[in-house]
C-alpha cells in the first residue's frame, strides 16, 4: 500500500513540476481562461511566443495530463476546401493535488457532505450553508474593495461577462460538486452571496445557473471593484 502511494504521489509531482515554466504557465492559464478551446496560433499570440514554440508547450501540457486536445476547422471554414481540421487545447478534466506527507482531506470533505445529504431534519444543511455565508462574508468584509481578486481566492476564476454579470469559472468543489450536487450548490450559493453582502454589494445577489465546466452560481448587478 505504501508502495502504491509513494507511485502516485511521483507521478502527480512529475505532472505538476510540468508548469515549472514560466512559459507553459501562461499558455494554462490561457487555455483555462478561454471561452472556446483555442488553436495554437491564439494560444501563441497570447503568450508572446512563436507558433512552433507554443505547439511544443502546450503538447507537453497534454503529456503531463494538464491538457487535453481535440480538433476542429476555424469558423467560417466548410467544405472540401477548408483543410484540414486544427488542434484545439482543452482543460483537463481532473485534479492534481499533492500534500506532504500524505493527508486526505478529499475523503474527510465527502464524509461530511455525505452526512449532510443524509439529515432527513435538514437541519445539518442550514447549518453547514449559514456556515459557509459567514465565511464569504468574512472575506468580503476584508477584500479591501476588490470584488473579483476575492473571488479569485476562493478559487472561482470570476469573470465579467457582456451582460455586466460575473461568470465563475471554475469550481473549487467540483469532485464533491459530482456526487452531491444538491449541497454543494446550496453551499456555494450562500458563500459567494455572503462574499458579497461583506463587500458592501448591497444591489448584487447570487443565483443558481448550471452549465458545464462552470461554477453553478452566477453574480448579478455586482460592481467588481466594490
């Protein structure tokens, strides 16, 4: 059983230590923020580079598992004349995570939403989503005025969308968001709504909105800068 461990926990290093670089940095960070899954040509625009310099990181990004590729023709382009279809960069879909010495906060984090979810009272939920309020208004209150870099701390990748809205992108539960979807929405509703009310968002509210690859809360009338 150690053994297994110990092959694991060098295989994750050997993935995470890909991002080392500065440069495969940048192109992750491009590559998760996009709306659409870029091609090379914007994914090297992006990070200053060369297109064959951006095809050999982000290759190694798809090596380490961080990455993962399809292929699909440019917009506008149809036909038999159209060419080949491109390669496009995804985020993968997993965690890494990597703790010395080994700790497991993953299966104690799934006792506990799983306890949750078997209350038939309810009451174990209220409690767990006014404790998760309280936490966002916490770190509201001391975010010095800056809605998004708070939001971001909390793992959320916020992003304003053209409606003046503030998308998250990312969900910093996803693994438990999988099995117990339920609780953790509620939770994360009332944690970004408490964010908010600590910052002083007194027209923002937070509300359900499920998409994929999306945070399931969207935020409303928020000003970013508070």
């Amino acid at each position: 059983m150690m053994g297994d461990e110990s092959s694991l926990d060098a295989d994750v290093l050997a993935r995470l230590s890909t991002l080392d670089d500065p440069v495969r940095q940048r192109l992750y960070a491009y590559v998760r923020d996009c709306d659409q899954p870029p091609g090379r040509d914007q994914a090297a625009e992006a990070a200053g580079i060369s297109r064959s310099l951006a095809a050999y990181h982000l290759d190694k990004l798809v090596d380490a598992g961080l990455l993962t590729v399809g292929y699909a023709r440019p917009p506008g382009r149809t036909g038999p004349g159209a060419g080949r279809p491109a390669k496009i960069y995804f985020r993968a879909d997993r965690d890494l995570a990597l703790t010395v010495p080994p700790r497991d906060y993953e299966l104690l984090a799934r006792l506990l939403v799983s306890s949750v979810g078997r209350d038939a009272t309810g009451a174990v939920r209220d409690a767990v989503n006014r404790a998760a309020y309280d936490a966002g208004h916490d770190a509201g209150a001391g975010s010095q005025g800056d809605l998004l870099a708070v939001l971001s701390r909390c793992g959320y990748q916020p992003r304003t969308a053209a409606d003046d809205s503030i998308e998250l992108c990312n969900c910093p539960f996803h693994a438990l968001s999988e099995e117990h979807r339920d609780v953790v929405c509620g939770l994360n509703l009332h944690l970004i709504q408490g964010v908010l009310d600590g910052g002083a968002q007194q027209r923002a509210h937070a509300e359900p909105s499920f998409r994929p690859n999306r945070c399931c809360v969207v935020i409303h009338n928020a000003h970013p800068d508070m």
